[in-house]
C-alpha cells in the first residue's frame, strides 16, 4: 500500500534519443510546479534549456510530438495521477527557438 505522503516518481525520456531519468515529486505538486521543476531538474541532467513536457502515451502514432501536457496550472499530481502515477511516463520535448 502506498503511504499517503509518498513522492511519485516518474520516467522521463528525452524525445528521439536514449538518454533517460527519473524524478520524484511530492503528490500535492501543482502542475505548474512540476513543469517549472521538471525543467531545471533536466536543465541540471541534460543541459538544454526549453524543454516541453508530455505525457507519454498522449499522442497516438508519433507520441513523441504529442502536444504539451496540458491540464490546469493549480491542478496537483495527486489529482491526476493519483491511481495511475505507478505506470505514468513522460517526454521532454526541446522547443525550438528556446532561449
């Protein structure tokens, strides 16, 4: 059974490579925190800047060009991906022209 305060940890891949990692959030995170974090935990990992998080599975045929996650700024993980977080994955994106 999962401890009510337990992180989550999710699989991050970078889009059309090998290169992989995991990162763990507290379950009350807003998504808008978790972008902001995912990004300067990859900055630190992979070194690029401007990264578009997606969730894996969100995008049929190529889900690699998915669209951005998209769900509310204020809405949590636990919200979301509370029954699910165990088998949730995702990709970062470099978005062109990013400075």
């Amino acid at each position: 059974m999962i401890q009510p305060n337990s992180d989550y940890t999710f699989y991050f891949k970078l889009v059309y490579t090998e290169k992989f990692c995991y990162y763990s959030f507290d379950p009350d995170t807003t998504i808008k925190q978790f972008k902001t974090l995912v990004r300067c935990q990859s900055y630190n990992n992979f070194n690029i800047t401007g990264l578009e998080v997606i969730e894996a599975g969100s995008g049929g045929r190529d889900a690699e060009m998915a669209p951005e996650l998209d769900y509310p700024d204020t809405a949590t993980l636990r919200e979301i991906y509370e029954h699910n977080w165990k088998t949730t994955a995702f990709y970062l994106r470099c978005v062109p022209n990013a400075v």
